[in-house]
C-alpha cells in the first residue's frame, strides 16, 4: 500500500484500518440485532461522521435510513464551549421513529449533550448513540454511548472522519497528531 503524504504529520498509528473495520462490523451486526423489525434511521453529525456513517450502514442487514445535520460549537482552539449552533437541521421528522445518532468521536459531551436534548423534544420513539471514539479523559457531560468503537487517550487524533482543521479525515487509520502540526493543547 502507498504511504500517504500526510505521514509525516503523523506521530503513530493508534488504531488500524484493519481494527476499525473490525469493529465496525461488530457494531453493525449488534444494530442489526438490536433493531431487528424495525427501519432505524441514521442521523449523522456532519461532517466527521460520513466515514463511519458510510462503512457502518453497510454493516447493518436491516432497511435503514439516513439524514445529517451539521452542528457547530463554539470554543476556543481544539476545545469546545458547549454552545452550540444547528447549521443544517434534519430533513426527516423523527416523531415516532427509532433514531440513532451516529458520531465520529465524543470528547468533553457538551455538544452530544445538547444535540441529544433537542431530538428528544421531537419525540423520537427511542434515541441512541453510536461513536466510533470516545476520550473519557475530557469528559465534562457524562453521554450514554450505547454502540461504541473504541476509547482513545486525551490525544490529538486524525483519520477515518477525525479531522485538523478540515484536514486528515481521508487517512484509513485513527493517528496521533504530531504536536508540533496543531500547536499546544489537546482536542481532536
């Protein structure tokens, strides 16, 4: 396989393509499970969810749908306020659906938890949560994470959906940020 050109920015390789994969398949299978006779749908938090979003839907063996919505929180840096601004609200009416927010990572809570909030006030028939990394290190809301890939250290980490400032989402891989790439402080 050819190297990347992004590499050099990277420190190590903290989880395979390989790995995810792996986990994706469990986790889709565990959905399947869990939802079966049921059409759940998908609600991807843009725009680091596409990639986990794209191969997990694949892994699910039931009619699912899919909708997005693009949220931004305000912070300082690589860390978030918690005050939180819809950009791109749901096309679909979640009233009595079986709905599943689906994340690429979960660091401090404060925008899940908000985002969570303000579904559930549209009556979904049930709302679970669906992320592919968690930092538990930087957690400042406690979020129910029902289908979970893995938990990383208080890292900066880019690839498969996790992004530096727009950049790095297309690795395969889960890498470590070389510090020197995103300057002092922790994130991503």
């Amino acid at each position: 396989m050819k190297m990347s050109s992004m590499m050099p920015d990277v420190r190590e390789v903290l989880i395979s393509s390989e790995e995810i994969q792996a986990r994706i398949r469990q986790i889709g299978e565990r959905i399947t499970e869990d939802y079966r006779g049921e059409r759940p749908l998908l609600i991807g938090v843009l725009r680091g969810a596409v990639v986990v979003m794209g191969d997990l839907m694949r892994n699910i063996d039931l009619p699912c749908e899919i909708d997005f919505m693009d949220i931004s929180s305000y912070g300082s840096g690589t860390s978030s306020s918690g005050v939180v601004r819809i950009l791109k609200d749901l096309e679909e009416d979640i009233t009595g659906r079986h709905v599943l927010i689906v994340e690429d990572i979960v660091d401090t809570g404060l925008t899940l938890s908000y985002l969570r909030r303000s579904l559930l006030a549209r009556n979904p028939a049930s709302l679970e949560i669906c992320a592919l990394v968690t930092k538990p290190s930087r957690r400042r809301v406690e979020i129910d994470v029902k289908y979970l890939g893995f938990e990383v250290p208080d890292e900066f980490v880019v690839g498969y959906g996790l992004d530096y400032d727009g950049a790095y989402r297309n690795l395969p891989d889960i890498c470590v940020l070389k510090p020197e790439v995103f300057g002092a402080g922790s994130g991503g």
